[in-house]
C-alpha cells in the first residue's frame, strides 16, 4: 500500500482513504469493468464541486483498458477495492481533458448526443477548435486549468466475462452486430409499456451508430448509411419521449430529422403533436398539413389530432377567461 500511494504520489496523483474497502485487491487486467459514483471538485480553498454523478442518479461505469478519454481515471481506480471511498488529489497534466469528457458525461444525462458537437480529431484539437462546450464552469476550466479532486466510491468491480458489456465499450464490429439486438430489446419494452425502459435501448443504439458516424466524412455514402439506421432509431425514442412528456427534445431530434430529410412523413407527425402539446398552434397546424401534402391516406389520424387541439384550446380559452375575471372582478 505504501509502495502504491509513493508511485501516485511520483506521478502527482495524492490518495486520501475515507473509508477502507472489502475484499483482496481487484486484479485490474484489461476488461474489468468499475461501477462507481465520484464527484468532481476544484482544488481552491472552498473546493466547488463540478460534478456529482449521485445527484444525475447513475453510477459512472468504465471498463479497463478501453482508452478512456481521462486516463488518470483508470489510474485511480486501479488502486481500489470494492467499497472503498477515496479522494484523489490528481496534477493539471492529468486533467487537461476533464471538461470535453465532463461535457459528454453531462449530455448523456440530460439524454443529449454525448457526442454532439465533436468531430474526429484528438481532444486538444478539440479544445482549441471550439469556443464554448456549454457550460460556463467547464468554459473556465478549460481556459483555466488546474489540479483536481476526485471523491470516489467504488460499488462494483467485475471481471472480464461476468458482466454484459455496454454499447459504449464495444468494439466497432461490435456494435454493428449488435444494434439490431438492441433495437428488437427496445421495441419489446415499448410493446410491455416500458416506455422510459425503451428510450434507454434505443439511445444506447443511437450512440453505437453515432459513434461509428464519427469517424466517417460528414455526407459520404458511409456516413449516409448509417445516418438512415439512426433515423428511425431516433424517432422511436421520439415516440417514447412524447409519451414521458418531454417536447421540447422531441422538438430537437425531429426538427434535426427534417433539417435532412424534408419528406420524413413521421419526423412531421411527432413534431406536430409535440407543438401542439406546448401551444405552439400555428406551428403544430403547419406539420400536419405538411403531413397531409406527403401521405394524403393519413387524413383521418390528422383529422383526429386536429379535433383534439380544438378541444383544448377552447378549454384553456374558457380557462383563461374565468381566471382573468377574477382578476378584473375582485
């Protein structure tokens, strides 16, 4: 142990135990997988927190020898034992890249493309390319960096063969094979009502396609292809977000589909009903004509959600006209 805290320390990286683990010391060979929650701190006087994976509600999962963009990561969690809580003080060198990985952490939370806005080049190429990542903390990280702090507590390590790997880990034939899989998972947990269950397989099928995408030139006949097996992908989840409410990222990906394919009959569909559930009337009534012009046969399920936008407008404007007669009349 003495020996282990002496090398970190050799290579800037300071240990702090807070609570001991249980169990031998994991034999961290490539393929291990690491379950854990960590929190992200400034090493200032005050140490502001930057990241809190407990407070997003899911543990952060990161397999050994995969080329994890924060190398120091599998550093620090190669010295940990099940159950064990640390905190790791790490030097600027080892956290250079912290706020492009904390941007993808943080869109994948927010149920984002943990990709969006990269392309394929190195990550410093990335920094300097880029004015802003979208968050004014890690915009001030990144002009700014110094040493920081990692709050580990390591709930699971598991060894190569004992786990199902998840998408972002596998290799690119991988993935290919297994995106078909996972959309047939996501389409039987629709089918069962699992909608938030569902969205979960077909974002993970997304960012396997996503991430192959990446490394293809924006419009070759490639990248094209797979754009066409994200598509419907994306409106599948589409479909699961409108039943949880969420319109305004049905708004997004939709308006995404159509920034490319002006025909996509369904993108028009999603999209009207999402502005209709925001009382975006005008825009609403406008993608369902347009679906009306592409797919003439579709007149009765537009009819149907043309009534019920009527219904509800009527509603609010009696709604309206009682709250606002109180106002006046009190």
């Amino acid at each position: 142990m003495a020996d282990q805290a002496a090398q970190l320390q050799a290579d800037g990286i300071a240990k702090r135990l807070v609570q001991e683990g249980r169990g031998p010391m994991p034999n961290y060979c490539d393929g291990t997988k690491a379950t854990f929650h960590y929190r992200t701190m400034l090493s200032d006087g005050e140490h502001r927190l930057l990241d809190d994976s407990r407070a997003r509600g899911k543990p952060m999962e990161l397999i050994i020898g995969k080329k994890f963009k924060l190398p120091v990561w599998e550093t620090i969690l190669s010295t940990m034992r099940d159950g064990e809580q640390a905190e790791f003080l790490c030097d600027t060198k080892h956290v250079v890249l912290y706020p492009l990985v904390a941007k993808s952490l943080r869109n994948i939370a927010a149920g984002k493309d943990p990709l969006e806005g990269q392309r394929h080049c190195c990550g410093i190429a990335q920094m300097h390319e880029h004015h802003s990542l979208g968050y004014p903390d890690l915009d001030d990280l990144q002009q700014n960096p110094q040493p920081l702090i990692f709050a580990i507590d390591m709930l699971k390590v598991e060894a190569p063969g004992s786990y199902r790997q998840d998408p972002w880990a596998m290799t690119d034939e991988e993935k290919i094979q297994a995106v078909p899989l996972i959309h047939e998972e996501g389409n039987e947990l629709y089918r069962q009502g699992k909608v938030t269950e569902a969205a979960a397989k077909y974002y993970d099928a997304i960012a396997c396609l996503k991430n192959l995408q990446m490394k293809e030139q924006p419009g070759s006949p490639d990248w094209i292809q797979l754009d066409l097996k994200i598509t419907p992908l994306l409106l599948n989840y589409c479909q699961c977000k409108l039943l949880c409410h969420e319109y305004y990222e049905v708004l997004d990906h939709c308006s995404s589909i159509l920034n490319k394919y002006e025909d996509n009959v369904k993108a028009y569909f999603k999209r009207g009903k999402a502005h209709a559930a925001v009382w975006n009337t005008a825009e609403a009534q406008a993608d369902f004509a347009k679906v009306l012009a592409l797919d003439p046969s579709l007149g009765p399920v537009v009819a149907k959600e043309l009534r019920s936008l009527e219904t509800r407008l009527r509603q609010k404007d009696s709604e309206d006209k009682i709250r606002f007669k109180g106002i006046f009349f009190q």
